[in-house]
C-alpha cells in the first residue's frame, strides 16, 4: 500500500480545480425572476460558473468546506503555490476516498419537502465511491441513502455524506426546516364550494382551467418519485447530473409564492411563470422542477438527455416552447410532469402538448 503525504499547498490546487470544474449549467438562478422555487437558492450553491477565472475564485466560505478532507495527488492539475503555511497535512491510501464536495451545503425546507444535494468523491477514479448519509436529528430532517433529504419538523441539523471506504472523509449540509405558514402573510382561506379534482382520460389536470382543492396536499408522489429516481440513475451512468429542485409545493405554499411574484412582477406577467394558488402543477406532487429553473437549462446536456428520454420514465416536458397560448405558460424546459411511461411516450409521439392531446383549456376564467 503507497502512502502519500499531501500538503495545503496540493489542496490549494485542488480548491482551484473545484472552483474551475464544470458543474452542471445555470446555477445561478438567483438572477432570474422565475421560479417557482427558492427552496434552494443560488447563494447557498458553492460551486459558481463565473467566477472561474476571477481573482477571487479559491475559496469561498462554501468552498472551504470540504477543508475537512484532501485532495488526491497523483496529478496535481496546477500548479499553485502554497497559499498558507498552515501546517496541514496527512496520509491516505489508493483506493481511499480523499475529497466529497457537494453541489449545496445549506438548505432550507419546509416541513413536508425534501432536496437532494449531488454528491461528487474524489480521486474520480475511486473503486468504491459508495456513501453513508445520516442526519443528526432524525425528528428534524431525515436522509435516505441516496442523499434525498426530507424535512421532518422545524428546527435545524447537520446531514453528513461520508464515504464507505474512508468514513473520515464526510461533507456536510446544515439544514433549516421552516414550517409553511413562515412564508405566507395570511392562512390563504379555502376556497368556498372548494373545488374537486379533474381527472381527464386518467391524468390529473391543474393549469389554469382546472385549479385543485386547497386541501389537496398529497406530498410528492411515490411513483413519480421512482420513476424519478430512475431516470437520474440512468442519466448518471452517462455522466449526466439531473436532480430535482422543487417537487410538491403545498396549496399555501403556492399562494405565498405567487403572491411574491405579483409583487415583483405585476400580475399578468407573474401569470406567465407562476400559476395561481390552486393551478399549479407542483401541488399534484407529480410535477418536478429539475437543475437549475431558468432558461439555460434548455442548453445542457441534461436536457437533451432528458428531452430523449424521459418519456421513457413516464415523464412529458409539461411547457415547451411556443406553446404559451395553449398551455397558459411560456416555456419551461426544467419542468416535467409524470403521467406514467405508456401515456407519456403517447402524448410525446403525438407532438402535442397536454392540453392540446386532451383537448382542453388552461386560461383563467378572470
Ligand atoms: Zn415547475
């Protein structure tokens, strides 16, 4: 077994390499007024395209983070003087894990929602990237084993990743779990004579024609989630990350979030990009925002790939482009709806959006 000692300034060279290594586009969705979401926002990412060859780019506080373990030194990809003479060193073995780094490292949650950090092991040539994720109050937020984070109650705790093979190398997410109501100016009042679900040939509807009950709150689908799950494995396993930042968004959880977007938009624009309490698709817990909720999505290679296949995981690409007059909204690449493999390969075959392959509306009635 081949011992190394590595030193800060190896890890200095290895700060910058993160800083400079691609991550999947459009992190930088706190520029753009759409949204749907800001669950996870754009300053908790650690990872920015931009400031790639700044000045500035080593280390930010998120950055540092990953200070905690090493970087693998067979390679040293630039070469960097010490930044620090700060006497900080240590030994690892091959096939070790030497560095975790994750795409966030702060989130907040509401009660009920949950997000999933993407986690990237060094040295990538790892034999055994496999990980161990545990929550440090389990009454807070809970952690699956692929990393799926879901708010429990409110308060704050540390999720920690650690590989399987080096323990001592672990990365962090402090989480903040909010309850719903934090958000809202006012318990949104139900809707008289509420309405009722619409179901047409089987699917579930809510655009602007079909709203759905207030208290229709029935959290992310478990199927859908699958599915999901799936697809993100199979993408994956073609180099590709794609992740979900914003599922099931509750009926009072929407109200806030129009209601912000009107205040900042107007009404009838927030109308293109955020439905009305009641109207949006998130509150089926069958839709999914995916990466980074803008535009620039559209010019990933997660896209594409998503666009090819991922009718084959029973998803449809819900708003695409041009089609603002039909489906009530302008485009969204980032958002898919789940309908089941055998109904969404049809609906995608047919060219048609859903609207049009049901032969409905989405305009609100005022
Ligand atoms: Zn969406």
């Amino acid at each position: 077994m081949k011992m190394k000692k590595i030193t800060a300034a190896v890890f200095a060279a290895a700060l910058v390499l993160s800083a400079c290594t691609p991550v999947e586009d459009g992190s930088e969705t706190d520029t753009i007024p759409v949204l749907g979401n800001n669950i996870v926002t754009a300053e908790e990412e650690p990872i920015k395209t931009e400031p790639t060859e700044s000045e500035a780019a080593p280390v930010s506080e998120e950055q540092s983070k990953p200070a905690e373990t090493w970087a693998d030194t067979e390679e040293p990809p630039l070469e960097i003087p010490p930044q620090s003479e700060t006497e900080t060193e240590d030994t690892y073995s091959e096939g070790e894990i030497t560095v975790i780094e994750l795409t966030y490292y702060n989130v907040t949650l509401e009660t009920g929602d949950s997000s999933m950090p993407i986690v990237t092991m060094y040295p990538e040539d790892a034999p055994d990237k496999s990980e161990k994720w545990t929550s440090s109050d389990e009454n807070i937020a809970v952690v699956d084993d692929i990393g799926n984070i879901t708010a429990v109650s409110e308060g704050e705790c540390i999720i920690r990743v650690q590989s399987a093979v080096s323990p001592e190398v672990y990365a962090e997410v402090n989480v903040t779990v909010i309850s719903p109501e934090e958000e809202e100016s006012e318990p949104s009042s139900k809707n008289e004579g509420d309405t009722e679900l619409t179901y047409i040939d089987g699917i579930l509807i809510a655009n602007k024609t079909y709203a759905l009950p207030s208290d229709y709150n029935p959290g992310v689908d478990p199927d859908a989630q699958a599915a999901f799950d799936k697809m993100q494995s199979a993408a994956a396993e073609e180099g590709l990350n794609i992740y979900i930042s914003s599922g099931f968004r509750s009926y009072d959880y929407q109200a806030g979030l129009y209601e912000r977007y009107v205040e900042r938009s107007g009404k009838a624009e927030a109308d293109r990009y955020s439905a009305r309490p009641g109207h949006s698709e998130h509150q089926t817990g069958l839709a999914f925002d995916l990466n980074s909720i803008d535009i620039t999505f559209a010019d990933t290679e997660e896209y594409e790939w998503v666009k090819a296949h991922c009718a084959e995981y029973g998803f449809i690409i819900r708003y695409p482009e041009g089609k603002e007059s039909i489906t009530g909204y302008m485009y969204e690449p980032w958002h898919i709806r789940y309908l089941g493999a055998e109904t969404a390969k049809k609906v995608t075959d047919s060219g048609l959006t859903l609207e049009e392959y049901l032969g409905i509306d989405s305009k609100y009635s005022e």
